[in-house]
C-alpha cells in the first residue's frame, strides 16, 4: 500500500505539472503582450483547465497523509524535536487545507483566463485583451507563491528534516520544460489529424524548442547550484538527503538525469535544425517528458526506499491509468470549440510571426 500510494503521488504530481506549466504559461503571455503565442495560447488554456480533474485526484494522498509523510504519523513524531518544532506547519489538517487553498487558488485563475479568452471569440471586444494584461502580474504572483509552497509541502517535505530555498525553483524548471514538450506534442498531434495546419507554422515550434532548450538548461543550473551549495556547506542536516541518492542503486538515476535531462536534449535542442523539424522536436519533446518522469521518481521513491530501487509495474500502470484520464479531460475540456482565439488583437500577427 505504501509504494501504491508513493507510485500515485509521482503519477499525479507528473500530470499536475504539465497543468501547471499551462497555467503559468497564460498569464505571461499577456502581461507580456506576446505575439508569437496567440495562435497557441488557446492550447494552453485546454491544458489548465485539467486542474480540477488534478484537485480531485489528489484525494488518495490527502486520505493517506500518514503512509506517505513522516510527519503525519504521530508516533514518529512523538520524540523528534525537529518534527514536533515544525508540527505547527507540518500537520494533516493544515496541510489539507493548504493544499484545498492552493488547487482553490489554480483553478479560479485558470477559469477566469480562458473565460475570457472564450468571451472575446463571441464579442471581439479588444477591452478584454486589455484586462487580460492587466492581471496578468496579479495573476503570475499568485503563481509563484502558491507554485513554491506546494512544492515545498508535496515533495520537500517528504523527508521533513531537509531543507532547501531553491527547491521551489527547481520544480519550477522541471515544470516549464516538460510543459513546452507537452504543447510540442499536441501541436504536432493536432496537426497530424488536420486541425492547425494554417495556423501553426515551423517558427511556432521554433519557439517551442527554444524554451525546452533554455528551461532543460535552467533545470541543470537550478540543480547544480544546489548540490554545490550543500555539498560546500556539508552540513548533515542537508547532505543526507544527497546521500540516500548516492547508495544503494541510486546513484545510478542520478547520472541518468545528469546525461539525459540536460546534456543530451540540451545537445540535441541545440541547433536550428532540430527546431525546425517537426519529427525531431516530437521527439525530443517525448524524451523531455520521459526524463521529468524519471526526475520525480528520484524525488519521491528514495524516501520510501533508501535501499534501492522500487521499480514496479504499478508506476507504469499508474502512469498509464493517469494519462488515459488526463486526456480524456484534455478532449472534455477543449469540447466543441475553437482551438485558436479567433478574435484575438494579436491574431495577424502570430499567424505571420518569423524568427530571424
């Protein structure tokens, strides 16, 4: 049952960075005034609002806090000043409402965004552009609050004597790549069934690869500064949770993701070339999310088994199950209409965009 429940919270915390890429994505885009992603943006719109099928998938974890968290579990706590200093923060109840605040939080932005997007093809009134812009920073700092915090609840404290400020900013690279490989498949997807043909052009995914480029390189920065950090200090209350990633197996998935989340992909998104196949960067795109997947399974399974690897044909059906869902969601919420924002101001514009 334990591993059952570590399984699910990699599989669900998978998907739900991916949403959360999108809903990042939104936001920015307007408070920048973008041009180039306004033939996509709708995409991404599609892809927040999965975040209600993720709020309700996060029920197994939130109803089993204790097989999960040391913290939730009394009798570990009992006797462990650092657990029982932090229990103000780290306890179920607070926890769950936490991250009932978080999803509450995700899903009102994410509504209002593609409501208005969705507004403006009816009414092509170009004042809802304008007001879009304008929470567009209101809306990115809601984000990055909340996005940091429930990585610190969800992950880091899954070993609640470790700490660390940039973990925030780590998962944040991991979400952003993977995001940007996810749009490269449903572009490509879309494109292959006939829908986009006219509307998304090679300088799209140009883009596309830029960003999976600089994000996969910005993940390896982030997790380099980290190390380096905690291993200079080599203070024992930061470097064990290095240290069960050393032993027993895990050492291995660690230069797994140094050689294939970043050196790889970072090589092979290098080049122009590559970003203006569409073959090349669907794969690439596949390889990305394949190795954030990995990524999160050395995050998550070392806490439930420091003494190897628990690989297990539950992670891959779990993942399999997650993802039938996560895309039936995806084609419930796209329903009937239009995949690009017809009426957008900036429309013309993105459907004439070049990279120089």
């Amino acid at each position: 049952m334990r591993h059952f429940l570590h399984a699910w919270l990699l599989n669900w915390l998978f998907f739900l960075s991916l949403s959360l890429g999108a809903l990042w994505f939104v936001p920015l885009q307007h408070l920048t005034r973008s041009t180039w992603s306004a033939v996509v943006r709708r995409l991404a719109e599609i892809v927040s609002g999965t975040l209600p099928l993720m709020a309700l998938l996060s029920l197994p974890v939130l109803l089993n806090l204790g097989d999960i968290y040391v913290w939730a579990d009394p009798a570990r706590v009992a006797g462990d000043p650092l657990l029982e200093h932090k229990a103000g923060w780290l306890n179920p109840g607070f926890f769950t409402l936490r991250i009932a605040f978080y999803f509450a939080v995700w899903i009102l932005l994410a509504t209002i965004f593609r409501r208005r997007s969705l507004r403006q093809d009816a009414t092509g009134d170009p004042a809802i552009t304008a007001g879009s812009e304008r929470l567009g920073g209101p809306a990115l700092i809601l984000y990055g609050l909340t996005q940091t915090f429930a990585a610190f609840d969800l992950l880091m404290s899954l070993d609640a004597h470790w700490f660390s400020t940039m973990f925030g900013v780590y998962w944040f690279a991991g979400i952003v790549a993977s995001f940007f490989a996810v749009m490269t498949l449903l572009t490509a997807g879309l494109q292959r069934s006939g829908r986009l043909l006219h509307a998304v052009t090679l300088e799209h995914y140009n883009d596309y690869g830029r960003a999976m480029f600089a994000f996969i390189f910005f993940w390896a920065y982030i997790a380099f500064s980290q190390y380096m950090l905690i291993w200079y200090a080599n203070i024992p209350e930061e470097t064990g949770w290095y240290l069960r990633r050393q032993q027993n197996g895990w050492s291995a998935v660690g230069y797994l993701l140094i050689f294939c989340h970043w050196l790889l992909p970072f090589a092979g998104l290098m080049s122009r070339f590559t970003k203006r196949r569409v073959r090349l960067m669907a794969f690439w795109a596949v390889w990305i999310l394949v190795m954030h997947w990995v990524d999160l399974f050395w995050l998550i399974m070392p806490e439930l088994s420091p003494g190897g690897i628990p690989l297990q044909l539950m992670d891959a059906a779990l993942l399999v199950g997650m993802g039938g869902l996560y895309a039936a969601m995806l084609a419930w919420v796209a329903g009937p209409r239009l995949l690009v924002a017809r009426r957008d101001p900036r429309l013309r514009a993105s459907l004439n965009f070049e990279n120089y």
